[in-house]
C-alpha cells in the first residue's frame, strides 16, 4: 500500500527516518562499560564508536543530497537503509573494539540518508505552513527517541547482551526499508542528469551557499541546535558530578527537557495549522531561548544554582528549540528551488557543525565544579542564533 504525502503514516515513516540518529546513539549509550568490558577496549576506545558515528553521519549527508538530486530520493533512501541494517548488523557481531569503531562509521553514514532525505522530500511534496505542519511533527519523532531509547537499551541489557541493541537497529532498518519500498513513492520532480559530475556538484554547493537567506536560516537552525547541544554534552557532568544527583533522577531531567522540545515541536504544528505566522513563532523562540540562557548564565554565576532553579530553565530552552528548528529548517529549504537535495544536506552537516563545536567547547572548558561553562556557552549560541536570524529579516 502506497502512502500518500498527508497519511499519517507518510509522517511516521519520515519521522523514523529522521529518528535514525538519536535511537542509534541513545539505545547504545548505557552499554559502553559492558561493550568496554567485552572487548578488552578502554573508555576512550569505546567513546570512539560515538565519535565515528557521528563523522560518518555527517560527511555522508553531503554525498547522498547530490546523489538523491540525480538518481532520486527513493532509490537513494533504499540504498542508506539498507547500508544501516548492514552495519547494523556487523556491530552485532563486531569480533573487536577496531571493528566495531569502524562499522559505526558506516552505520553513522546510513543513517545520514535519513535526515538527508527526509528533509529533500518535505521540499518535494510540501509548501508554506503545510510544510512547516510536516516539519513539526516529524520533529516529535526526533525528539520523543532520546527519551525512550535509553529505556529500551536498558531493558534489552536486562535481559541480553549489548550485541542484541546492535541487533534490533539491524531488524529496525530492514523493516524501515520494506516500509519505504511497499509505501513511499518518488516524490522528485524531475531529476538532474549532471547533479554528480564534479563541476555541477561543486556548483550546486556554492550556489546554496550563496543563497544568503538559506544561509541565514540554516545558520539559525545550526547555532539552536548547537544551544541544545551544549546542554546535552554537560547535562551528566553538571547535574551527577556538580550537583550531585543520582543517576536514576538525572534520567528523569533529562526525558523532562526531552518533553520540552516536544511540546515545542507540537504546539509549532498547531500553530501554524492555524495560520500564525512562522516568522513570529521563530522570533518568539530564539527571543526567549536567549534570555533563558542568559538567565542561566546569570543564576549559574550567583551562586544560585541548584536543581530546582536550573530545571525551568533548561525545560523553557529545549521547548523553544522545538519552536526554532522546524520553522528555521523551512525558511532555509524554502529559498532553494532546483537543489533541495544538496540543500538539506547542507542544513544536516550545519547542525551537526553546531552541535559538535558546542560539544567541543564544553568539554574543553568545563572546570569540573560550576554549572557556570554550560550556561555560557548555551547563552554564546542562543545569542548568536538570534542576531543571526536579526540580520536575515534586516536583509530581506
């Protein structure tokens, strides 16, 4: 049975595809001390499986936009899916710490076709608020999989081993495949013969890239999603290492600024259901996402940090993130017409941009005792993000 473009499930499937990401980090996250115990690898090896993951997601994005503007957008699609239940797989039965590390690279990159693609085909099929309806509710499936994937890694340790985890991404990414090629239809217009030769694939990036309002909103995107990124990275060290709190409570923070992002993500579907303008809920998000973060910053540097002051916070900041990302992400696909293949790659290699210079920067800079380099460099993006949108509407 094929899908059409308004079915729910047309949404579900894109929203799996976009979760891609978060169920393959997340899932896997509480088995390192047993993949390190298995595998004689130290932590620092085992860190290393997310390190490459996460490099063969991002470079990845930027071969198959190019390859979907040529071949397709379902074809490549099959061909990412199937190479993520591969590698998949191959983790699950990885014999060594060196060949685990390198099939999570691949397994990274696979799972980059989601993001990719999904993103290509809601510029296909979609436009103006319908779009921006779509984009809000495939973010729900984004970011409801951090906040169960932990769980569901965890009950399968309890009752297997960590190459079971690896073993249902493999079955998920099969059954995701069947799913697009009995449901989804090509949704590309009309294909560009030349999009991979060398001259018109360097020429589509620059074209893009050009285009300052796809580069104004992007950025936007980017620099929320490196906001949310800082809070990822520092979350366990500030709240189990600063603040002392217990595992099992730090998991119930973090499903909690989990609920916050979707809640933004849903109410942004309602509204602009309803007509409201996505320039108003944008500017509304980053306005309050900055002072948020500033408010961190300045409860952080008072003294006054403490659970109970830093959780309405942090929850106010992931729900403006919900707000940001789908309106940013239409504004920046809406500006590109013939090369929305190489445009959303270049939004998905932007954030993971973002996200990796925020990580870089709290890991660089945390002194172990304070909440204090969290909420600075929350405050540096969020603030960065919303003088970036600033100039973009300046411009126009």
């Amino acid at each position: 049975m094929k899908f059409k473009p308004n079915d729910l499930g047309f949404t579900i499937i894109l929203g799996v595809l976009a979760a891609l990401l978060p169920l393959s980090i997340d899932m896997g996250l509480p088995a390192f001390p047993a993949i390190g115990t298995s595998l004689n690898a130290s932590p620092a090896a085992v860190g290393l499986t997310l390190s490459l993951f996460m490099a063969g997601y991002a470079i990845s994005q930027l071969a198959f936009g190019p390859l979907s503007d040529r071949y397709g957008r379902k074809p490549v699609l099959l061909a990412g899916c199937g190479l993520f239940a591969f590698a998949s797989a191959a983790c699950a039965i990885a014999p060594s710490i060196n060949s685990l590390v390198a099939w999570r690279f691949f397994q990274g990159a696979g799972a980059g076709a989601g993001m990719t693609l999904m993103l290509a085909m809601v510029r296909d099929l979609f436009e103006g608020a319908t779009a921006r309806v779509q984009l809000s509710y495939i973010s729900l499936a984004i970011n409801i999989a951090p906040i169960i994937a932990p769980t569901i890694g965890v009950g399968i340790l309890a009752i297997a081993n960590w190459r079971s985890i690896y073993g249902l991404l493999a079955v998920g990414g099969l059954i995701l495949l069947l799913a697009i090629a009995l449901g989804l239809d090509e949704s590309i217009k009309s294909r560009d013969l030349n999009a991979i030769k060398p001259h018109r694939l360097i020429g589509n990036y620059l074209r893009v890239l050009n285009n300052r309002v796809f580069i104004g909103y992007a950025l936007v995107d980017a620099l929320s999603f490196g906001c949310l990124f800082a809070y990822v990275a520092a979350s366990s060290l500030v709240m189990i290492n600063v603040l002392g709190i217990s595992t099992t409570t730090y998991g119930l923070i973090f499903a909690l600024t989990g609920i916050g992002i979707v809640a933004g993500s849903f109410l942004s579907g309602l509204l602009n259901n309803r007509g409201v303008p996505s320039s108003r809920l944008l500017g509304f998000g980053l306005v309050i996402s900055a002072t948020s973060a500033i408010t961190l910053v300045l409860v952080s540097m008072t003294g006054a940090a403490q659970l109970l002051t830093l959780l309405p916070l942090l929850i106010i900041n992931t729900f403006c993130y919900g707000l940001i990302a789908p309106n940013a992400i239409h504004h920046a696909l809406e500006s590109v017409e013939d090369t929305a293949g190489s445009a959303a790659a270049s939004i998905g290699f932007l954030e993971m941009l973002g996200g990796s210079l925020a990580s870089v920067l709290v890991s660089f800079l945390f002194d172990g005792h304070t909440v204090n380099v969290m909420s600075e460099v929350m405050a540096l993006f969020a603030i960065a993000s919303l003088a970036t949108y600033s100039q973009v509407r300046f411009n126009k």
